[in-house]
C-alpha cells in the first residue's frame, strides 16, 4: 500500500518591521553611492562588490524571536 501524500499549507508572507525597512534603506543607499563611485573611477570590480552587498542589503529577513539586539 501508498501513503497518502499530504499537501503542505502556504506560509504567511513574512512582513518586515518599519525598523527593519529603514535600516535596509540606508544600507542601500550607501552602497549606492560606492557603486556610483566605482562606475566614475572605473573600479569595476568594486561596483561588483557593490552590487552584491546592495542585494543582501534588499534582502529581509526573519529575526529569530530570542535574538537579542
């Protein structure tokens, strides 16, 4: 005989706090800014440093409930 499959519910969206979008804004901005800088001067591997810490940046995620600040 087969199990019987079971379908998994869908998570909840997780929704970051406005602390949370703030800081993720000002990181943002400010590797922005040494993309900007790196495009100017030609540091291209710099810009794709960048790039990459501006896309961690953007990413928000869940902050464990025990985690102390």
């Amino acid at each position: 005989m087969r199990k019987t499959k079971t379908v998994k519910a869908f998570k909840t969206p997780y929704t970051p706090t406005p602390e949370q979008l703030e800081k993720a804004c000002k990181r943002i901005r400010q590797f922005l800014a040494f993309a900007e800088d790196y495009l100017h001067t030609g540091h291209y591997k710099g810009l794709e440093a960048s790039i990459e810490q501006i896309k961690k940046a953007a990413t928000i995620r869940k902050v464990a409930r025990n985690e102390t600040k």
